[in-house]
C-alpha cells in the first residue's frame, strides 16, 4: 500500500469516527433537548439527576474535549443545570486509555520506524490521562525520566462535533434561562480547546512558565525536550509528586504551606506577566517530599491584556474603598455593556465573594462548598437576579479567570488551609503597574514567539472556524 491509499484510509477512518461521534453525542443532545423542552413547555417535570446519569453512561467512553468542557462548565455559575455540569464533569475517569499496539503505531507516527531507540526505557501502560491524549514515563539514553504525552487520533474532529453539540446545549439552555448569555463562553472554550491540540504550542506555554516562575520559590516547571517533541507528542522531564489530596489529613502547618506555593504558582504569572494557568485540575499540579509543588499541563493557557489586569486590581481597591466609579470603570474594561445599577450591584455580589478571602486582614479559611461546589449559593442569587432583569452577557475572558478562582478555592477548602490572604496578595500587587506589566509581558512572551497580538490573532482565527 502507497502514502495515497495510507492517507485514503485515514480519511475514511477518520469521516468514520466523526460520523459515530457525531451520532453519538447528537442523539444524547437531542434526549436532553426534547426532555428540557417538555420540561418548560408541557409541564413534565424530570428526575436531572437521573437523566444526568444516564448522560455520563451514554458519553462516558468518549474520549477528548467534552470531558474538559464537563469540567470547566460545573466552575461557571449556571452554564448549564448543576446536574449535568457535575456529570460532565466526571468523564474523564471513565475514558479508557489507547492499548500498546495502538500507542506503538503512534509513536512511529510522530518519531518515525526507531523511535524506541531514542529511549533506554518506555513504559507500556500508561502513567495518567489527558483530555487529548495520554502520558507514558520513559527513560532518556542520559537517565532522564520523561513524561510523553501522547494525543488521541482524530481529535480535530472530535473538538469540532463536541463544540458544535456545546452550542446546542448552551443555545437549548439560554431558551429554558436566559440569565447568562452563553455566546462568549462558547467562543472562549472553543479557542482554547483548539489551541491545546498544538503540542508545540504546549512546549512554549511550558517555556514561558519555566521563565516567569523562575524566581518563585517552591514551585517547579518541566523541561520540554524539543528534539523528541512533535505537534502531537510532547516530552518533558518527568517530575515525581503525590497528588494534594493525600495531604488533607497532614498538619495545619504543612497544608498551609502547599497552599501558599499553589497561590504563587497561579497568581505570580497572572499578575507580574498577565498569563494565567486556566486549568487548576487536580491531575495539573503534584506535591513533592519537601512540599514544592510540580506544575503540570500547559494546553490550556490565557495571556490578558494588561487592562485586564488591570481592572481586577481596580476592582479590588474599589470593593474595599466602596468606590462605585472605580467598580464601574473595571467592569467596563472588561467588556461588560449597559450597566444599570441593578446590574452593577449584582456584579458586586460575585466580585465580593471572589474577593473575599483577600479583603480581610486575617489568618482565615477561603470559605465553604454548598453541594460539594465552592460558590455554588452565591452563584444561585446571583444567578436570580440576573433572571428577574433580563440577564448579561459574560466577556470571555472570565471563562477561565473564574475556573482558576474557584478551581484554587475549591483545592485550599480540601486542605482546611488557614492562611493570611489579604497580605498574601497585597504583596504580590504592590507596586501594581499596568505599563510595567505589559512591558514584562511583551519580553517575556517574545522570548517564546507568542506575542499577545499574535495570539489574540490565533484564537480569533479559530473561533470563526468553530
């Protein structure tokens, strides 16, 4: 068989498998569909909790980007009912990962016919799942442990049919509730969920943390090796680590200590260079013996504009100054329109509950969970307050601001930490200035060939193709 009939086949297979993913998802989508809709407009009523459960069965060995968006939705307040958010978000566990064959058929793929001969060692089984892919531990010929992460066939096609089914849900949802508008949100998540199928995209996230944490103490970022990495195998050192939630029984001391390094990993990128890790995952972040955190996953990475930035400091300030104007002015840097003050007051309902830990001068706990969900009661009145005045469309850059916000939350709640927030953040934007920031931000990004132009050009381009 020739290249010809090689890239014949893959064709076929690949039509094939969108042709079944699409099946698949758009009959679930069309249960949920008629059964929401008969829900409002006939009157019969649903057990969510059950049909969310027969969602999960019928979705659960699909692999890629619907477990990623089952995540990041359950983190957005009421993007879609809490009962098949919380399902979504438990796919992931239930992907089963690619077998030996298959993986060595890959790995030619992408090093060509002895790519085992680039490794001393390279582990059968895989060591964890990605949403795209999965990673094997090998051996490098020098004694390096590496991590390669390999990414699952055909995942284009599924990105596409999982967005294209997203938009029916988010759309079926805004007729049963229009309190949010999903637009911005689907735009964002199809961005970077685009973006994450770039390896080498992936490799230079990875770079760019290495830079901007380098003087952080306590927390450590992987060495991409570019000579075996492709745009669809990405190696880097291996970092050995236990996951957080083996430390919740541990000493107060020692759980605020984690904490304290998870904070700086996410927020000294995010306020010193406008860069944020917008997948706090706990599969993303591993703890080492002398509490140093490993920081893991860099698919998923938004670079703001240094006004944005900037408008989460003005808020701040103006929250804790109860300055109206200045409050007003952030959100409307953010690219929030037609603020009336019922609108303006209940944007303060959620700012002040994301702020809350940082406005106290206090040892203290981040808060509390209803439901298992951090901000989840918060999110509920507000939620009905932005129904009883005709709702708000959400910029997209809150998508994932918001999913690191409580993503960390809900990982320091975990660990009971008690630590003084307010002077924890307040030194970290001491000295605050949005043109010292978007200096730092261009050398750093330059270094890497990812100027914030270039990649707000990117996501742009991919939206409109989604």
């Amino acid at each position: 068989m020739d290249k010809n009939d090689d890239d014949k086949t893959s064709d076929k297979n690949s039509l094939g498998t969108r042709v079944m993913r699409y099946g698949r998802v758009s009959g679930t989508m069309a249960g949920l569909a008629a059964k929401l809709a008969g829900e409002k407009y006939l009157g019969r009523k649903i057990e969510r909790e059950e049909h969310a459960e027969e969602l999960l069965k019928s979705l659960g060995n699909l692999k890629g980007p619907l477990m990623k968006v089952g995540q990041i939705l359950a983190t957005i307040p009421d993007a879609l009912p809490p009962e098949y958010a919380t399902a979504l978000q438990q796919l992931q566990s239930n992907a089963p990962p690619m077998g030996w064959p298959f993986v060595r058929r890959r790995m030619k793929t992408e090093l060509g016919a002895d790519w085992q001969s680039k490794f001393k060692d390279f582990e059968k089984e895989s060591a964890a799942a990605a949403s795209l892919g999965q990673v094997h531990k090998a051996t490098l010929h020098d004694g390096r442990g590496v991590a390669c992460k390999l990414q699952y066939p055909d995942m284009e096609s599924a990105i596409q049919a999982d967005l294209n089914q997203l938009k029916i849900m988010f759309s079926l949802y805004e007729r049963y509730d229009k309190a949010i508008s999903t637009r911005y949100i689907h735009s964002e998540l199809a961005a970077r969920l685009k973006e994450e199928l770039d390896y080498k995209l992936e490799a230079r996230h990875c770079q760019l943390y290495e830079h901007m944490l380098k003087d952080t103490a306590n927390v450590h970022v992987p060495e991409i090796v570019e000579d075996l990495s492709t745009s669809r195998l990405l190696v880097s050192t291996w970092q050995e680590g236990q996951s957080i939630l083996n430390f919740v029984g541990a000493p107060q001391e020692q759980r605020n200590i984690l904490a304290t390094n998870m904070f700086n990993a996410w927020y000294v990128p995010l306020y010193y260079y406008g860069v944020i890790h917008g997948d706090p995952h706990l599969g993303n972040y591993t703890v080492r013996d002398d509490n140093t955190i490993n920081l893991l996953d860099f698919g998923c990475v938004r670079i703001f504009p240094p006004q944005f930035i900037g408008g989460v400091i003005d808020l701040y300030h103006a929250l804790m100054n109860n300055d109206n104007a200045r409050a007003v002015h952030a959100y409307e840097t953010w690219g929030f329109k037609d603020l009336s003050k019922e609108l303006i007051d209940t944007l303060n309902i959620w700012a002040r509950f994301l702020y809350a830990p940082v406005m106290d001068d206090k040892t203290r706990k981040i808060g509390e969970a209803t439901g298992g969900i951090y901000g989840r009661e918060t999110a509920q009145q507000v939620h009905q307050k932005l129904r009883e005045f005709g709702g708000v469309t959400v910029p997209r850059e809150f998508v994932f601001m918001d999913r690191a916000a409580l993503g960390l939350g809900s990982v320091f709640l975990h660990l009971k930490a008690e630590v003084n927030w307010f002077r924890l953040f307040n030194e970290m934007i001491d000295g605050f200035d949005v043109k010292l920031l978007e200096e730092k931000q261009t050398q750093a990004l330059s270094l890497f060939g990812l100027t914030p132009q270039q990649k707000e050009d990117r996501a742009a381009q991919e939206v409109k193709i989604a």
